[in-house]
C-alpha cells in the first residue's frame, strides 16, 4: 500500500525493522567499516566516502540507519588529511564495492546482489562517488550530501553517470555553494537526476557529533538535517535497488525541508556517450 509523502518521510526517518551488525574493512586489506542487516542474501550494497578532513565515524548514525532497512554499507577510512587524492579516494570506494561483492560479510550470513550496488558521500566524498560511478558500469544508483567538485573534475564524470542520480545541497553552505557544485553536479548528470536543497542546513550538517575540523569549516551536525536526508536516501535506494515503491510519494514531492530544485526523468535523459 503506497504511503502518503507525510507518512513515507515518518516511516523512513526512522530505524528499519533489521538488526545491524558492525564489521571492519581492514580485515580484507581497506581500511574503514562496515555495516551489514544481521543476515540475509542478495543485499543491496553501497560505498560512502566521507567529506574532507571528516573521520568516516562521523556518519556512523546513515550507516546504521540504512543497514537497519537492508543495505550494506561500506566505508574506507582513507584519505582523511588536508592533502586527500580524489582519485585515490575514488578508486577506494571502487574497492569497497569489490569486497561487498565478492566476500561473504556479517560472519557468512549476508551475501551482496552484484546487480544492486550504489555509491553515496558527503563533500569530497560525494564528488569522489561521482568519479567512481562515471567508470564502474556495476553502479546503479548514486547519491551526493553538499558534494563538492574535485579534480579530476566531478561536474566532467557526471555526464557520464547515467544511473539515478540524488543530490541533497545545503541551504547554507559556505564550503561547496550549490550553484557551483551540488546543483552543476545535478545540471550535467547523464541520467535520471533529483537536486534538492535542505532548507537551514550548512556543510557539516550532515555529519555527526564534535570535530577539530568545525575551527577551519563552517557549520556542524544538526540532528533535524540528519532526519531530512536519511529519510530521502532511504526512500530513493528502496526504490532504484529494490524497486520498493511504497515510498514514491515522498520522492516525488517537496518536502517541508527539502525542497525539489531540479529534476529529470528517465524520458528526458541525454545521451552519456
């Protein structure tokens, strides 16, 4: 029975009915964590890179929450000094997916579906999953929190995505405008593409808890960013890697925080070639 926008965002904002085991990435040779449903197979999976400067452990709360509603996620730890490689870093959240693939995860009880893998960041990372996507036919979903460009250039390999695209940019952000990054990433995206700004919200909203880096970047976590975006990632992952559709109404309307800034469907894509 298909929600109302209302009832689907209550629902999503909330925990899933899963139980969430926590494992590490280092085990197979990368550094970082990982966040599984206690079992089952053929999961989704996703890798996350992180914002700049930002500890991986700032997202802990998305990790959770999206295992809790099936997804497995990975997180390399890498790349978190002021001199981070994009492409480096890039090509981390490439081998996170290789191992979700590739290794029997939560001690043997939880496999990945090869076919429903998707990348998503904050920042830097987001940009990062931008460049990782435009190269790895696997990927089948991306989304973006206040992406950042990078170089190689994000808003270059965004014409070549041509998976679903979600990009969420932050209302106030000082460190990556939307004009000039979120909404430019959405602008040149390949394929079906939904931009949002989440009213209120600045750079560091998205992550979690205190952090040095709060001294040399503008903003810090809020609480009622984290509930806007966990509950659309949440909605827009079901419905491209499970074809969950219970939730459409929430994804295709405004939201009291999230308001629909740009959009383009899969009649009115451009070619990514």
């Amino acid at each position: 029975m298909a929600l109302t926008a209302k009832q689907a965002f209550t629902e999503l904002s909330r925990p899933g009915p899963e139980g969430v085991r926590r494992g590490d990435l280092a085990l197979v040779g990368l550094p970082g964590s990982l966040y599984t449903p206690r079992a089952g197979r053929g999961r989704p999976a996703l890798a996350f890179g992180h914002g700049w400067l930002q500890p991986a452990k700032r997202y802990t709360g998305l990790y959770r929450h999206l295992a809790s509603w099936g997804f497995v996620v990975a997180a390399p730890t890498t790349h978190t000094g002021p001199l981070a490689s994009p492409r480096l870093f890039a090509a981390d959240l490439g081998t996170a997916l290789d191992v979700c693939a590739g290794v029997r995860l939560g001690e043997g009880e939880v496999t990945v579906d090869r076919e429903r893998l998707a990348l998503g960041g904050h920042s830097i990372g987001g940009g990062c999953a931008v460049l990782t996507a435009s190269q790895d036919e696997r990927v089948r979903a991306v989304f973006t929190l206040a992406a950042s460009e990078t170089r190689p250039s994000a808003l270059d390999a965004a014409r070549h995505c041509a998976m679903p695209g979600l990009h969420l940019a932050a209302e106030e952000d000082l460190i990556a405008p939307p004009v000039g990054h979120s909404e430019a990433i959405a602008q040149n995206w390949a394929g079906p593409v939904q931009y949002r700004t989440v009213s209120g919200a600045n750079h560091l909203g998205f992550t979690e808890g205190r952090h040095w880096s709060e001294l040399l970047l503008h903003g810090k976590g809020a609480a009622r960013t984290h509930v806007v975006a966990r509950a659309l990632i949440t909605a827009f992952l079901l419905r491209v890697l499970t074809d969950e559709r219970r939730y459409d109404a929430l994804l295709d309307n405004d939201t009291k925080r999230a308001a629909i800034e740009y959009r383009r469907g899969p009649n009115q894509v451009r070619s990514h070639l």
